[in-house]
C-alpha cells in the first residue's frame, strides 16, 4: 500500500457522524472506560477504502453510511509494551503500532441498524453513543488521542455551522 510506514500494521478508521454531525463511539469490552471509533485491520489485497465500510459493517452493523472524506495520509501510533506484547502474539507479527487511514462518514438511515452484536465477527464493544468531538478525544484512550486530535482536525470543516469547525481549531486540542 502507497505511503504506507515499515513497522506498522495496516489498519483503518472510521469517523461516522450522524444527522447532528455527532461522532459515534463505542466502549470496549476488553478496555473498560475507553471509548474508540470503529477501526480494524485491512485484509491482505483489500482496499483501506473497502476495509472500512466492511470494519463499520462488522463491527456496528451499519450498512448505511457514505464515505464523505479521507485522511490524506497514514496516521500512526505506537503501541505501549504491554498492549505490544498482546497484539503482536494475536496477530502474530512484530509491528510498532498501527497507521490507520481514515474515513468520514456519515450515517444515511436511522441508527435502529446499529447493532454491535452482529454475528459477523466477536462483539468488541459494550454500548455506544454520540459524542461530541470533545469527548471523542478526551475519552480515547491516551495513546490513540493524538490520532483522534488529528483526524477531528483534518474533518472538522465538514462538521456542522454549530460551532463543532470553531472548537477544533481552540488552543484546548
């Protein structure tokens, strides 16, 4: 894949928004307290396009949403030891952390699709909900906040007039 860093799983996230350009998050099962976007990894000769629309798939059940936008470029982040020492025993490589390509999108029905029990691969997630992009950030889980800073930034001008664009650009984040 075109830009991609040595070192890093490939992998994609999806910043969903629905009609109040609210963000959806959801709390994981295996991480209690942290909040995440979806996100996953690209199956071999998968386009990061395709493997976001299949990662919100598997993992929310939602089948309608529109790709709005794309982060340029590769977003990284490293993992902490102890997480490191987990993933990479589960996927079974030595990889620094993550780059993750990112999409917008915006959710097209109602959220009545939302089911984070799919049965198309095991529930990650406890519960869900909107949020603002304030608390998207301020709940993620420290080492993927700076990722999440990024990807607010780069959409914040497709949110809403209602002031979401204005607090992005605060000296908070």
């Amino acid at each position: 894949m075109d830009g991609l860093p040595a070192g890093y799983r490939p992998n994609v996230g999806v910043c969903l928004i629905n009609s109040d350009n609210q963000i959806f998050v959801a709390s994981r099962l295996n991480v209690p307290g942290a909040w995440q976007m979806p996100q996953g990894g690209i199956e071999d000769n998968e386009e990061p396009r395709s493997a976001a629309i299949r990662e919100l798939r598997e993992e929310t059940g939602i089948v309608s949403a529109e790709i709005i936008a794309e982060v340029p470029n590769w977003l990284t982040y490293d993992f902490p030891p102890a997480v490191k020492a987990k993933v990479n025993r589960l996927w079974g490589g030595e990889w620094h952390g993550q780059a993750q390509k990112w999409f917008l999108m915006r959710l097209i029905k109602d959220e009545s699709e939302i089911n984070l029990a799919t049965g198309e691969a095991d529930p990650e997630f406890a519960e869900w909900k909107w949020a603002s992009p304030e608390e998207v950030i301020e709940q993620a889980v420290d080492y993927k906040r700076p990722t999440y800073k990024e990807v607010v930034k780069t959409f914040s001008a497709y949110f809403s007039e209602k002031g979401i664009a204005a607090k992005c650009k605060s000296s908070k984040w």
